[in-house]
C-alpha cells in the first residue's frame, strides 16, 4: 500500500475553510457542559460511512457524559499540515487531533502527553510495539486508534509460471530464487524507488531487518553504515539480475497498470491484500512472514488521538481519547477501513481469512526511530538509493552520499 494512497487521499481544502469555527474547545456557560472539538480524516474511505462511525462514537459518549459534547471535523488527507500548523499558530486548533507517528515527533512542543488521561487498563492493552510507536521522551504522545502491517505477499499463479515451489522467507531464499523468475520475463519483487513512494515501506523495512537503523543513539543517521549498505546491496544484486519491476524503479504507476497487478511481477511488501486480491484472486495470495535477514521485521503505521497543549478542557478530551479508543468501540471502525488494532485483545478477522492472516504480523511491525527530519531525510536519501539500482552509484558510495546531504537536516 503506498503511502499517497493510504486510506484514500481526497482532493484538498482551502486553509481559510479548515479553520473556521475550529477553535479549541471550551465550557459553554450556559449549560454547564464542556466542548470538545475534534479533527479527523477520512480513514474509512467510505464518506457515508466513516460520518456514521464518528455519529454513533459521538452520540454514545455523550449519553455516558451528559455535561460534555463533542464536535467533530472530517477534512482530507492532502495539506493536513499545513492547515493545523496555520491553525495551532492562529490558536484555533481543535482539542484532539488524528496524528500518525513522525507528526508527533513533529508536533511534540504543541501536543500533550497523553498517559495521564488514559486509564490503566488502556494503556496496559496496547500492544507493546504500538506503545512504542507513541513514546517520546518517555511519555505515550498519543492515544493509539489503529495499526497496521505490511508483510510479505506473493502471487501463487507467479509462481507457478516461474516454475517455483518455494516461497522466500529470508535475503538469501530470495536472492536463489530470482533467476528462475528472469529466466520467464517475471519480477520477483515491485520495489518502488521512485521519490514519491515512502522509504517506511520501502528501503527501511530492509535496513531494520539487517539489524540496521535511520539514526544512531545519538541523534546522528545510522542508515549509511553496514546495515544500510548491506540492505542496499541485496536490492542492487536483484536489480542487476532484473528481479525488480525496473519500472518501479523510476515512476509509481497506478496500481492496476504496475507488474504486480497484471502478473510480471511475484511479491510486493508495499502493498495491502485488499489493493492486490482483487488483481490476483483471494485463492492467489500467499500473506508470509516478513523477509528475513537478521531479524523478520516490516512497517506498521500507528494512528493516534493526540491533544493539543492550547486545549481548555484537557480532561474531557481525554476522557472521550479513552473511551473512543476502546476495543468496543473501534472494532466496526478498523474492520470497515480494513487496519488492525493497536490493543492486545482478540482478533478482528477471522484466522483463515486475508486480513486474518495478515493480522498475525502485527506485533512483528515497527514505525522506526521518530525524529524532527523523519520526513525530509527521505528527501535525500530516495534518490540516492534510486541512483544505486539504476547502476549510477555503489551501495556504498549512494548511502555516503546520502548521509552527507542529510547533515544540515539534524541541526
């Protein structure tokens, strides 16, 4: 799943249009009751639908609360930041915002931590990883509603037509096994370099799995050391040996008209079971573990309610993050969305089914290091890595390159 596509990127909003009447929450006189303003985005693609979630949330809070109301806002996904950086410097920010994890490194001096306004039992049902995901400094910056997983997914009629049996679970399966696919015309994998693609579903699943990191302990980049370039060499031995969808590797085509769609291409751990099952047939795709070379690791995304520190009702917006953070409550919200939840309690889909078995990898997922450069590092080190699989530069040299274009960015 690309990161443009994820949960369905709609169309933008003008700035002006966001924040009006979006000021943080306060008492109503009145009535003796609190507001409580939130902001949320389209994680149900579904307009209608994802309207009814956030109604029927609303509505039984509120019956359970009766001195606090909540008042929410569904805007899109395209110039989020933009429109709450405009809006918490204008000082008309909402109470809680949607905010995945490098924004809440991003935003951390305007946020509050949340671990004080969530129960215990919530906090001890998070699943560790997912808590993980959220701390910074030592406090949890948000409250988890969603998780994710990327693990690997191959196409059994691929296969079949390589001739291959064997699915790969680690580099080196991999690496034997690509020639066999050539030999046919196929692709073993759809590595994406083109700059637009996010390098937490692409580059950096590899570097974690060889054991590696994006940064050091010591705030410094860690990804140009022999983790990374052992990472880059495997995706540059394969590119050599045209295992990867070499138009992948320059443009990010559309789904439906990329290799791993119309079957030149076997495996992809950019992409969710519900975008490629519909190419492939559900009796086609194989859901396997994470590849493997130190360590079986992917990415996971982590989508959290956090609370802006400018917020007048602090404890009622917590107390409605905790209640709708609930298993109960969020289990029609990530079905219908097709995510997973970021609370160690029962499964959401059924073991045999798709998201069932993908589901299963959610404790093997990881967001990696957050810092204040997460995003714009990526702005360097893509098209260094691109260079290095299109034969320009060596693993090495690319990654050398990149982390010295990526110096003025840590200051």
């Amino acid at each position: 799943m690309r990161a443009k596509r994820f949960a369905g990127v709609i169309a933008g909003l003008a700035t002006a249009g966001l924040i009006a009447g979006c000021a943080a929450g306060g008492g109503d006189a009145a009535k003796g009751d609190e507001t409580v303003t939130l902001w949320v985005y389209p994680v149900i693609a579904d307009e209608a639908k994802h309207k009814a979630f956030w109604d029927e949330t609303v509505s039984a809070f509120e019956k359970e609360n009766t001195d606090i109301k909540v008042k929410y806002e569904i805007f899109p996904w395209a110039n989020r930041d933009e429109s709450l950086q405009t809006a918490i410097a204008a000082n008309k920010g909402p109470d809680l915002v949607y905010l995945i994890p490098d924004q809440l490194m991003a935003y951390q001096k305007s946020i509050e931590p949340m671990d004080k306004y969530l129960s215990k039992d919530r906090k001890s049902e998070i699943l560790p990883n997912v808590t993980k995901s959220v701390t910074i400094d030592g406090h949890m910056m948000g409250a988890p509603l969603l998780t994710s997983a990327t693990p690997l997914l191959c196409n059994a009629a691929v296969f079949k037509e390589a001739g291959v049996t064997e699915y790969p679970e680690t580099w080196e399966d991999a690496l034997r096994i690509a020639p066999k696919f050539t030999e046919k015309g196929l692709h073993l994998f759809n590595y994406t370099a083109s700059a637009e693609a996010t390098l937490n579903m692409t580059f950096y699943p590899l570097l974690w799995q060889a054991g590696g990191a994006v940064y050091g302990k010591d705030g410094s980049v860690a990804f140009d050391g022999k983790a990374g370039t052992e990472a880059l060499t495997f995706l540059s031995d394969l590119a050599k040996m045209g295992a990867l969808d070499p138009d992948a590797l320059t443009s990010l085509p559309a789904t439906e008209q990329s290799g791993i769609a119309t079957g030149k291409t076997a495996c992809s751990w950019v992409n969710s079971v519900t975008e490629l099952a519909p190419f492939w047939g559900e009796e086609n795709v194989k859901v396997l573990a994470p590849l493997k070379d130190k360590k079986s690791i992917t990415y996971g995304t982590v989508g959290s309610l956090s609370m802006l520190k400018g917020s007048k009702v602090k404890d009622a917006a917590g107390k409605f993050a905790d209640f709708a953070t609930s298993a109960e409550v969020l289990k029609p919200y990530l079905t219908e969305a097709g995510f997973f939840s970021a609370l160690d309690t029962a499964p959401l889909y059924p073991a045999d089914s798709l998201q069932g078995q993908v589901e299963k990898y959610v404790s093997s997922t990881t967001v990696g290091e957050l810092a204040p450069s997460s995003r714009a590092l990526m702005g360097v080190v893509s098209p260094e890595i691109q260079a290095a699989l299109l034969g320009q530069k060596s693993p090495k040299q690319a990654l050398s390159d990149a982390a010295k274009a990526a110096a003025p960015l840590l200051k």
